[in-house]
C-alpha cells in the first residue's frame, strides 16, 4: 500500500528533532566532563599549594593562598562570560525553534489549502471538458482540428520522406556533367535557342542520357519540398484558425464555470507556499547556525576554554611536574614524593580527561554533521513536494528504519536517494500535463477536444490541440 507524502515527512521531522535530542545529550555529557575536569583542576591546584607549602617554608601560606586568589578572579570572569554567551545562544535557539515549529504549521496549512484548490480546479476543468465535449459548435470544431491534424500529419510526413529522397539524389544530378549541359542550356523549353548543328548534337546527348524524364525527376525533387511546404503552411493556418475558435469556446465556458478564478487561486497558494518554504528554509538555517555556535563553545579548544587555559598554564609555568620529581628525588624526605606522586596520578587522569573529551566533542561534530544533513534532505524533500498529500511513495521504502541507521551524512545521501527512487506521484482526475501542455487551460481544451471528437478523430484532435502551445503569435495558452 502506498505512503502518503505527509506521514514520511513528518517522519523526517521527528528525525531531525531525534537528531537534535540527540546532541543536547551529548553536550549535557560533555559538561559532566567538564565538571570532573573542573575537580581534578582543584585536585591539582590543592595538590601544587601543598607542595608549594612544603618547599618554601620560608613563606607563608597565607602568602602562597595570595598569589592563587589573585588568578582566580580573572578565570572566573572568563567562564562567567562563556556561561552567558551560552545561555544567550540557548534563548536564541529555543526562539529560532519555536518560529521554525510555527513556520512549519503554516507551510502544512498552505499545503492543505493547495491541495484543496487544486482539487476544486480540477472539478471544474473536468466540469469544463464535459461541457464543451456536449456543445455541438464545439464538437464539429474539434472534429474539423483532428481531420485537420490527420492531414497535416500525413503531409508533415510526405514532406519529410521527399526532403530525404531530394537530399539523397540532387547530388548526383548535379555531378553529371551532361546533364548538368543540357540544364544550362535550358533543354527542351522554351528558352532553348540554338538551331542547325548544334541543336542535332544537343538531342543525341539528351537521348543518350535520357534527358527528358531525368529533367522531370530533377524537377520533382528540386520543387515539390517548397510547395509542399506552403500547402503545409497554408493548412496550419487553417488549423490556427480552427483551434483559435476552440480556445475562445473554452474560454467562454471557463469563465462561465469560474475556472480562470480557481486558476488564479491555485497560483496564487502556489507562491504563498514558495513563500513559507522560503521562511521555513531561511528558520531552519538560523537554527544550524545558532546550533553550530553552541557546539563550538562546547569544544574544549573554545575561544574561552583556550583564553582560561592559557592563564592556567603560565601560573604553572615555573611549576611542570617533570621539575618536581626531580626535586623531589633530591631530597631525603618522602613527603614531597608523596605528593609529586599525587600530582602525576591527577595528571594522568587530566590526559584521559582530554582523550574522553576529544572522543565525545568528535561524536557531537558527526552528531551536528548527521542533523545538519538531515535538516538539508528535509528542505529538499519540501522543496521537490514531497510532503503534498498527492505525493506517494512505495510501501518498499521503511523510512523509520533507514532513519534509524543513520550515522553518517553518506547515510542521508543514500537515503534521499531511496526517497527519489520510491516517489511517484498520485492519479488526479485531470489527465497527466504533457511536456507540451503545461497550463490547465490548455489541458482542458486537450482533454474536452478529445472527448468531443468522434472515434478515431479522438486522439487526432487531442494532438492538434497540442499544437496551442508550439504556435506563435496566438494568444491563450
């Protein structure tokens, strides 16, 4: 049984928000990381103030507790400014997503909406076509266009097999000399003026070469393709002329049933709707971008992580742990090994810190890549029309499982991919617009002409009403 375009869009959107749940996760366990980093800094401060107090008993420790203070405040004057940029990014967000949710119940309102007016215009075309298809005016008209059409096809096709065979032969008139001869000299017509002798000779050549009925071939195939052409002309004309008469027959009949108005309306939803996708793009995009911005903070190697860190490392400078063990070894006492120890084991567990940090924030940029993807294949699937409700796809595509298998913006590719091969577009009661017709008011004449036309006439009359949007100069459609 056929998915209907609606139910895999909003299967999609679920998916992009899943994907979105999905990286407010993994930044909420990043600031777990964050917060065991943070406890194993002040491990590490506590642990260097210990040592510190062991090896300079000369100062005091309310002095040493002076030169930590005086750093602090600046590092926390760094985060403050972190903490609200990431809380004005969150406001911006929870802002952008609620305008895109908004905008996105538009666009479904509008689709709904379109669907509607495109279904009344095809009640009234199809009320249209029946209409003129029991006109009498109509019907004869449509008979005389699909006679018309017949010839015009058969004459098309003469000339096109004449123009062949005068492309295949001329040449070889032309490269005989002989013929070419008598040719010149205007041979057997009027115009021929040489007597005595000459004259003699001339009809010995002519008769060798059998002048007179290749003159008459030459002849054909140098002159019928013109006329051909203007007798074909002429009866295109004609056929103008006819279907001009259709088209002000139909006109009359889509005013009277309001047809142009529905038409109208339908066009009139149609760049309503090409507005909200326009809007709900431009929402969607400020999302991302919002979004992008708040991963950036939560990357360790951030703007204000690296201006916090910096500071951290020059008030260690004069301080690296591989001085101290040798310092410490130095000495005879343990104490200071002791805490040196200490101090390596926290190291130690700062640099598994980092590898889980680097291995989360690589998940949460795959996690943005894949959402990002998602959102893009979201946009091109509203932007092609699959989320209208004519729009079908084969019971083949498990959307939700493809969905759950994502885990990469190739995995998303792959499956627009799948989206495009299993999309078809559901039957309306119009038939399908040809390459040819594409305005509705040309495919109801087309349709209303092949209904009026008579038996064989049928298909005859719908290809010359074809012909309404190849002729220029006429008006309609």
């Amino acid at each position: 049984m056929p998915i209907p375009g609606p139910l895999v869009y909003r299967q999609l959107i679920s998916a992009y928000d899943e994907t979105a749940a999905r990286i407010e996760r993994l930044r909420g366990q990043m600031g777990q990381i964050e917060q065991e980093r943070d406890k194993l800094e002040d491990d590490r401060d506590q642990t260097l103030s210990k040592l510190a107090e062991h090896y300079l008993p000369d100062l005091s420790p309310e002095s040493v507790q002076q030169t930590w203070v005086s750093v602090r405040p600046t590092m926390r004057e760094i985060l403050l400014r972190k903490e609200n940029r990431v809380r004005e990014l969150r406001e911006e967000l929870s802002d952008e997503d609620h305008l895109r949710n908004r905008l996105e119940e538009d666009l479904q309102r509008v689709n709904q909406r379109l669907d509607e007016a495109e279904q009344k215009q095809s009640e009234i075309a199809t009320q249209v076509e029946e209409y003129l298809a029991e006109q009498p005016e109509f019907v004869d008209l449509s008979n005389r266009a699909g006679q018309a059409e017949l010839a015009l096809q058969r004459a098309e096709s003469n000339l096109d097999e004449i123009s062949q065979d005068a492309a295949r032969k001329l040449p070889a008139y032309n490269e005989c000399k002989l013929f070419s001869y008598l040719k010149d000299r205007d041979f057997g017509t009027p115009e021929y003026a040489h007597r005595g002798f000459t004259r003699r000779m001339d009809r010995m050549v002519a008769k060798y070469v059998g002048y007179n009925e290749a003159k008459r071939n030459f002849d054909y195939l140098t002159n019928t393709p013109a006329a051909m052409r203007k007798i074909i002309a002429e009866d295109r004309l004609a056929l103008g002329t006819v279907l001009t008469e259709l088209q002000d027959s139909r006109d009359r009949a889509a005013k009277q049933f309001g047809l142009m108005a529905q038409i109208q309306a339908v066009e009139s939803l149609t760049k309503e709707r090409e507005s909200a996708l326009a809007a709900l793009d431009a929402a969607a995009t400020e999302c991302e971008s919002t979004m992008v911005e708040l991963n950036e903070l939560e990357d360790p190697r951030c703007q204000y992580y690296r201006e916090a860190i910096d500071l951290f490392r020059r008030m260690l400078a004069d301080t690296q742990s591989s001085e101290l063990r040798q310092a410490a070894r130095r000495t005879p006492e343990l104490t200071d090994d002791q805490i040196v120890a200490s101090l390596r084991g926290i190291e130690s567990q700062l640099d598994r810190n980092d590898l889980t940090t680097s291995r989360h924030h690589d998940e949460l940029r795959q996690g943005q890549e894949v959402h990002q993807a998602v959102g893009r294949l979201t946009q091109r699937f509203r932007a092609s029309g699959f989320d209208r409700s004519r729009c079908q796809f084969s019971d083949a595509l498990d959307i939700g499982a493809s969905l759950d298998r994502v885990r990469s913006v190739r995995d998303v590719d792959e499956l627009w991919g799948a989206i495009r091969r299993n999309q078809s577009w559901g039957p309306t009661t119009m038939d399908k617009i040809t390459s040819v017709a594409t305005h509705p008011m040309t495919q109801v004449m087309i349709n209303a002409m092949a209904h009026a036309a008579a038996g064989a006439m049928s298909e005859h009359a719908r290809r010359a009403g074809r012909r309404t949007g190849r002729r220029p100069g006429q008006r309609g459609w």
